[in-house]
C-alpha cells in the first residue's frame, strides 16, 4: 500500500519543446489530480525531456525536474527511456505534453495501488473516430490501436526492473510493442472503466505545432466537410480550435 511521505508518482513526459502552452496544460492537470486525490506535492514528480532544445520549465505545484537532451527525433522513444532511469517514483504514468489527466486519475490509481499494471480509459473524441479506448471487445484488450500509453498506471519495478524500461526504440510502433511486453510481464493487471486521462487535449493551444497524424486527420475533416485541406499553420489552429 501507499505510504505517507514517500514518492508514490513519477509523470514521464517527452516534448519536443513546440507545444509550451499544452505542456502548461498537461502540468496543470497534474496539479489538479493531486489535488483532488489528497496527496503532498512532494509524494509526485514530474519529470520533464526536452528534445534536442532548451526548453522552458513550466510551472507547477508538484516537483518538476526538466531536462535538456540531445536530439532524439524517435517520438519521445529515447527521451522516455532517460527519465524512467532518473524515475524515483512507485508508479509510472506516461504524459504527453499534448494529453492531460483526468482530475480523478491519481485517486483511481490509489484505490489499485497495489496493482502493477492499471488500465483506465482516456477520452480520444479529440482524435480519433470513437469516444474513448480501450474498448472492450472480443479478443485482447491489448491490441494496436485500441490502448496507449495514456491509459496506465505501471509498477516502476515491472517496467524498469524487469522489462528494462521503454524498449523498441527507432520504431513507430513502440508504444504497442512496450504495453504488449508490460502486459505480459505483469503479475497483476486491473481493468477500470473510469476515465484517466485526455488525448490531444492541448493540440490547439500551440499555432502551427501540430503533429503529423494530427494534421491528416484535420485534413480528412476538412474533406469530408467540403472546405479546403489545413495548408497553414493559422488554418490548422483555427480548424483545432473549432473541433
């Protein structure tokens, strides 16, 4: 069980450093899941890579340690595997700079404490063509494009000490393959229905910081709407913040 004091939370989040006010954002929501779960500060860290520039340190209430790295260009692959060594906390939970927590994130993870590996749902309306993943179907819960990172709350010892920390690095389906490792590995897993986190909740807070499936996805809306495709930076921050 969690112990009063202790480091109970390591937040993993890689940025490219393009998307400061959706990563102010994503260190808000932190604040607030603390917050409503009842813990110090201090029983939370946020650990922050920024990749290949100097970056800003945001804001916050809970202790944030930023890093500059050298240029990874890998979808934060590498950048991750930094930080989860730097980790100090029970728990991991990977962060975004564009996704953020659910208030009530940190008290559900609370409640399964002792579970190595937690499985919430995240709000995709913002992404993808269906309200939240994982859903449950037929078949295992654990398959590509139905869960991300987003959605777990990991023991640090199942994911560093015995699955050797974010592996797959150089591929873009990293993601799924480190989950699917993680799954397997787990001694114990716990399935919530509660959402715990929100995707692409600050992508349209950053002129012209889209990400690439962010921009084609704008662009098939566009499409399909009969307007032309998101060429500009501007356009693609007026049609984000029109969604």
């Amino acid at each position: 069980m969690a112990m009063d004091g202790e480091r109970l939370f390591s937040v993993i989040t890689p940025t490219s450093g393009r998307r400061p006010r959706a990563l102010q954002k994503a260190v808000q929501s932190v604040d607030e899941a603390v917050m409503h779960a009842g813990l110090d500060p201090h029983q939370v860290e946020m650990l922050i890579g920024f990749d290949g520039v100097k970056g800003r340190k945001p804001e916050g209430t809970v202790p944030i340690r930023s890093i500059n790295f050298p240029p990874d260009n890998d979808w934060g692959n590498g950048i991750r595997q930094m930080l989860l060594k730097i980790a100090g906390g029970r728990k991991v939970i990977f962060l975004d700079d564009d996704n953020v927590l659910k208030p009530r994130a940190l008290q559900l993870y609370l409640m399964h404490f002792d579970t190595e590996m937690i499985v919430g749902r995240i709000d995709t309306q913002l992404a993808f063509d269906k309200p939240y993943i994982p859903e449950r179907e037929e078949g295992s819960l654990v398959r590509q494009c139905n869960i991300d990172p987003l959605c777990l709350c990991l023991s640090r010892e199942l994911v560093v000490d015995r699955c050797g920390g974010w592996k797959y690095q150089g591929r873009y389906e990293a993601d799924y393959l480190n989950i699917l490792d993680w799954h397997r590995r787990a001694r114990s897993v716990t399935v919530i229905d509660e959402l715990v986190g929100v995707y692409d909740a600050g992508r349209s807070l950053d002129g012209g910081a889209l990400s690439r499936r962010q921009m084609n996805m704008l662009d098939r809306m566009a499409a399909e709407r009969g307007v032309k495709p998101v060429g500009s930076a501007a356009d693609a921050h007026a049609m984000a913040s029109g969604l």
